[in-house]
C-alpha cells in the first residue's frame, strides 16, 4: 500500500501486563474530578456528571482505575485514589490544549460530526497532536489494565484510542462509546483522516452510540471508505500488519446513554429544593408560565433559533410577558474558540433586544444569564419550570431532556423537544418540534404553554415511566454486559460458517442500505 503524507506508522510491540493492573479501565478526555484552589493545599472533589454515576460502582467493584486529563495544562498530577476510585492523571501542554482539543476535537471533528452546522476546518498539525495525545491515552491503558481487563474508551476525542490498545494489549476486551453523533458517510468524507479514525474504532470489540441512525452511519462509512465488510451490527475488521492488530469482529450499536433518575428524583424531593422552586417563581414575579431553557452555549444547540421564536411571539402578541417569561442560561462553552465567541454575541444580542422591546419596570421578557449553576440550584429550576425548550440542531442525546423530566416529581411540566436531539427517539411524548421552522416552533411553544393539565399529566408520567426503567445504570450495565458476551474467535468462526452458505454480499453501491443508513450514491474522494 502506498503511504501518504498523512499516514503515520502506528505499530508497536504488545505489552505485558502489569502484575497490580486494573481490571475495568475507563479512558476519557477528563478526569471525573474537580479541583478546588481555594485552600492552603490543592483537593479535589468528584464531579456531579452522568457518566462517573454510572461507572463508580463498576470501577469500585472490579478495582478500576480512570485515566484522563486533570484540566490543568502543563502540570504532571501523580495518580490518587478518591471515592473508590483510582485516577491516572496525563498531562496536555497548553500547545496541546490548542491543538487536539480546541483545534482537531473541537474545531474539526465536533462541527463535522454536528451536520457541518459550521464548517470544520482541517489542518495537519492539529491531527499530528491528536495522534501523539491518542497514543499517550493508549499506552497509560496498556500499562494499567490488568491481564484480560476490561478497557472502556469514550467519546471523540479519543477515537484512535482503541486501534492503538489493541496493538499493545491484545489479551485486553475494548469497548468504545461515541457520546455524540455519527455523520453520514458522505460528511465524514470530508475528513482526511476519515480511514485512521475508522481504523481507530475498529479496533474495540464493541462500539457504541447513542441513537441506530449513528451506528448505521459509522457501518456503512466502514463499508464505504474503509472496504470493510458488514453484516447486520457486524463489521469484520482484517488483520492490520502495519498497526500490528489481527483480525477480528467489531460491533456496532446503540446504546441510549440516560441520567441518575433515583438521585435527581430524589433531590428534587427534598423539601430545600421544593422550597427554593418556589423562590424561584417569586423571585421572577410569579409569571403564570414559566419557560425554561438549559445548554452549553454552543452553535449545536439552536439557542438563536429559540430566541427568534420567542420574541415574534411577544411581538405578535400571541403572549403577554407580564404572564410568560423565559429563563435561558447559556453555560460558557469553548470560549477561546472563535464560533464560540460569535454565538455568544449572537445570542446576548438577540436577548437584549427582545428586552429592549418587550420588557418594562417590573417585567423582564427573558432573564439571560452566562454561567453556570450548582447541581442543587439546576434541580430547583427544573422544579420551577413549566415548560423546558430542547431546540438543538443536532445533537448525540441531550441529557438536560432527561433531566427535566428526572425532577418533575409532581408529573407535571412540558418537555418541547427538537428532532434532531438523540433523546426525541424514546421521549415521544414530548413536543416535537423542528428548531428550523420557526412557525412551527411558535405553535409548538404555545401549544405547550396552553396545554391542559390532564394532557401535562399523561404526558410526562409517560416519559417518567421510561426514564425509571432506563435510568444510566441499566446504560452502563447493558454496554458493560454486551462487551463482555462478545468472543471475537467464535464470532469469526460463525461469520466464516455464514460466508461458505451465502452468497458474497453486494459491494458499494449497489448494496441495500441498512436501516438508518442514510441513502445517496457512495464515492471515495481522491486522498
């Protein structure tokens, strides 16, 4: 095979594994920690997210350890243990904060991967970085897990993570999940390092994603621009010389990541919370309706779009902001990033101005504000909301959804929500609504805000009822269960039995595209 400027030679030697592994690694981007400065000595506190609720328990029980970044650039943290956990801290520099995570994660692959909303931009040095920061990853799970450990990798970041552990730890289970979308194959085209990041993920026995349309998109652009073949979930990975990894069967499938429903129900429960929902209310004037909206300032989440309907609402007079108001909170997101800067001045434009126009001495027609809240202080506010607006663009799930709904303890409240989250898939009875037909959009809003009652009701217990069943530990429980049913030799055996009965399947493009699989003509881009 000819080499090209962007291939860079991957293979390495396999290593032993250590005598005191871990036998359930996780590898992230980040550290499940925070780290408070405000004392004489450096503490740290673990973070309030979905994902460390739902792998702690395993890690506890299976002597995990977690690797990832602590958040500090240029300073090496020796390991630590917290809350049962062992955490391995790898060091960025601040040129590599720039350049594989502003720069290729979230300047390249993150707009590529979100429909191209904004255009990715792609440039060698970036992807260099990335590949160095995906080997360090590799090599600190190589020489952590135990003697057929478990290694689970996440998120886009790092996607050539497995690829590289399998060359070096081939005796190891490697389970990926991509917390965002999947594109379709013919926007994934557009990377020039779409077949190492194929590659990449080929190299874990399972991979997952959050809705089926993902993990049909990753299967076929596997099919298109990798060459390899498919059979249902299935995708049959040769054997690699070159990064020194052998054969084997990837799958690919959903798995729709949820939130801590026990716990959220729990603390919106608590008389404190109750009380400050409440407080809340008063505080905005008691308006008869209570609109709420919750996102990381980010282009993908449609916040202008939301805007501009909410204020041709008020303009037209079809609500009273004496009686309806909107809460928004934009929490700060990638602000070094220049899109992130322009949907900042966006969106803080358009609030002032629907509040120059609609607002009064004692009315504000949206409360905006650029920060972040407290676990607690966001439980009140989904407490206190009537209405929550999901109008993403696109986006992996959307667990602020969930979240919603998790608090709304009295089975009351309207989740709209926009097509295009992975959450719309399973909470169909929220509002659907579209975030580009702004027409729609406004009679969505007011549906939702003239609701009945009864209709309130029946929708959200309804959307309760799921989300008890699948909360993030039947998540975590249903990958971690999948990968470890998976055998790589008796699913090769199986596949070869299939192959001597059937007859060869179709190649691209005259192929029948497989549910979810987006339908166009296939073509592979000159490098």
């Amino acid at each position: 095979m000819t080499r090209t400027s962007t291939d860079h030679d991957t293979r390495t030697s396999p290593l032993p594994p250590p005598p005191d592994g871990a036998d359930f690694v996780v590898v992230a981007n980040r550290l499940p920690v925070d780290r408070d400065d405000s004392g004489p000595e450096p503490s740290w506190t673990t973070s309030p997210g979905g994902l460390v609720t739902a792998l702690a328990p395993v890690m506890q029980a299976n002597d995990g350890a977690w690797i990832g970044w602590a958040g500090i650039p240029d300073e090496d943290i020796e390991p630590f243990d917290i809350d049962g956990m062992h955490l391995v801290p790898l060091t960025l520099s601040s040129d590599e904060v720039v350049s594989y995570y502003e720069g290729f994660s979230n300047a390249t692959l993150w707009p590529l991967y979100h429909d191209v909303i904004v255009a990715p931009e792609f440039h060698r040095t970036w992807w260099e970085s990335y590949l160095r920061v995906n080997t360090r990853f590799a090599e600190a799970a190589a020489k952590t897990a135990a003697a057929g450990a478990t290694v689970w990798v996440h998120d886009y970041q790092l996607q050539l993570v497995p690829a590289l552990v399998r060359a070096l730890r081939p005796d190891v289970s490697i389970g990926f999940f991509n917390h965002i979308p999947f594109p379709p194959a013919e926007l994934f085209a557009q990377l020039p390092w779409r077949s190492q990041i194929l590659r990449g993920l080929l190299g874990a026995d399972l991979i997952g994603f959050q809705r089926p349309a993902d993990a049909a998109n990753f299967r076929r652009a596997a099919r298109v621009h990798a060459g390899f073949t498919t059979k249902s979930s299935q995708i049959r990975v040769p054997e690699d010389s070159q990064a020194g990894t052998g054969a084997h069967i990837a799958e690919a499938r959903a798995f729709p990541i949820s939130v801590d429903t026990p716990a959220l129900d729990a603390a919106a429960r608590d008389p404190e919370t109750v009380a400050r929902a409440q407080q809340i209310r008063s505080d905005l004037g008691d308006p008869e309706t209570l609109i709420l909206g919750v996102d990381r300032l980010d282009y993908t989440k449609g916040i202008s779009h939301r805007l501009k309907a909410y204020g041709e609402l008020l303009a037209d007079g079809s609500i009273d902001p004496e009686q309806v108001t909107l809460v928004q909170i934009a929490t700060p997101s990638r602000e070094r990033i220049e899109q992130y800067q322009q949907i900042r001045t966006d969106v803080e434009l358009a609030a002032g101005r629907i509040n120059g126009e609609h607002s009064d001495l004692g009315t504000t027609a949206i409360h905006y504000f650029h920060h972040s809240y407290p676990r607690e202080e966001m439980t009140a506010l989904y407490l206190a909301a009537d209405v929550l607006l999901v109008t993403a663009l696109r986006d992996g799930m959307n667990l602020v959804a969930k979240e919603y709904v998790a608090c709304r303890t009295g089975e009351d409240g309207v989740l709209v929500l926009s097509e295009f989250a992975g959450a719309a898939d399973h909470m169909n009875q929220a509002v659907l609504v579209n975030p580009h037909d702004i027409d729609g959009l406004k009679a969505n809003i007011l549906r939702a805000i003239e609701m009945e009652p009864a209709e309130r009701r029946r929708r959200m217990r309804a959307l309760r009822r799921r989300l008890i069943r699948d909360d993030v530990q039947s998540w975590s429980r249903s990958f971690l269960d999948t990968l470890e049913a998976l055998d790589d030799d008796k699913d090769l055996r199986r596949w070869e039995a299939a192959e001597a009965k059937e007859p060869p399947e179709p190649t691209e493009p005259t192929e029948s595209p497989e549910p979810g699989d987006t339908p166009a003509t296939p073509r592979e881009p000159a490098p």
